[in-house]
C-alpha cells in the first residue's frame, strides 16, 4: 500500500522522477505458451539444483557447526542464509545506487522464494528419495514464528505499516539467533 499509493513518489527512481515518466512496465507484453512451459521448467529444474547444491554443502557446514560446538539447528539458518546472499547482495547494491523499489522487491522477492518454494520442493525431493525431512522448529520458535506472524497480520489488515513494527520483527529475529545459537 505504502509502495503503490501513499508515498509511491519515495518508490520511483530518480531517473523517472527527472522526466516525468513512470517506471517502465510491459503490461502488454503477452508470453507465449512455449515460454511459459520453458519458464516453469527452467524455475523448477533451477530450483532442484540450489536444494541438492545446499545439500552438498550441509554436510561441510555441519562439520564445522560441531566442532565450533554450535547446536546442529545452526545449519540450517547458515545454508539459508547462503541460499538468499546473491539476491541480498543485489539488494543492497541497488539500495546503495539510490533504486529503493528495485532493492525491496529483490530483499522480499528472494525471501519469499526461498520460504515459499524452498520447502515444498524439499519436501518433494525428500519424498522421491525417502530421506527424511526435519524442519527442526521447536516450541520456542514456534512461539517467535506466530509472534512475526502477529505482528505481520497487524500491519496488513490496518494498511499501515510503521518503523515500530519493522524494529519489533527485526529483535524477534535476533532473539531467533540468539536462542539458536545458545538454547
């Protein structure tokens, strides 16, 4: 809401605002159905190859968690977080080049994408092979997880969001780290 209609001139890039112009949008563009199958398979296909990739990569963070003496729950805030750094850096490279819309829709497209097609192909792929699929969130952070999701709600139904509730998501996320790392 704050992006497309309240403040919308804070979204715009400097460029377009100079010339009057809005941001190039192709809403005409119309993709055939061969893109779109090629698209979707491409997404997928990319999408197998980042979980089996993380899952390579497990194995040797997990190493090092443990003999750091790190709880193993550690691993899997690690490998996310390595999964969502090419898309984060990008993001702060556009916030640094003054293209704030560029960078939220980077930071929360990529977050998105990891939480909303991560895990279901995870749980796919866990399913197809028969390994076992742990997604390790015990009580405390489930307590946290619903939390977020209070707080979330609360600016989505209002229509207002304010630095308040960023500041408040942003100390439940450390406390997460925190707990994580020392249980």
């Amino acid at each position: 809401m704050i992006q497309t209609i309240r403040h919308r001139s804070f979204f715009i890039s400097p460029q377009n605002k100079l010339s009057g112009n809005q941001p190039l949008q192709d809403d005409n563009e119309i993709i055939s159905q061969k893109q779109l199958y090629i698209s979707c398979i491409l997404l997928i296909s990319s999408l197998g190859i980042v979980v089996l990739l993380a899952k390579l990569l497990s194995k040797d963070v997990e190493h090092i968690v443990v003999s750091v003496g790190a709880p193993k729950s550690l691993v899997g805030i690690i490998i996310a977080g390595i999964v969502l750094l090419p898309e984060g850096l990008t993001a702060f490279r556009a916030a640094k080049s003054d293209e704030i819309q560029t960078s939220l829709n980077l930071a929360f497209g990529s977050a998105l994408a990891s939480l909303g097609l991560s895990i279901p192909a995870i749980a796919i792929i866990s399913v197809i092979t028969g390994i076992r699929m742990t997604l390790g969130i015990d009580i405390k952070s489930t307590i946290l997880l619903g939390l977020s999701l209070f707080i979330i709600t609360v600016s989505l139904a209002t229509g207002r969001t304010n630095i308040m509730q960023g500041i408040v998501l942003i100390a439940i996320f450390l406390i997460y780290l925190f707990i994580t790392i020392v249980p």
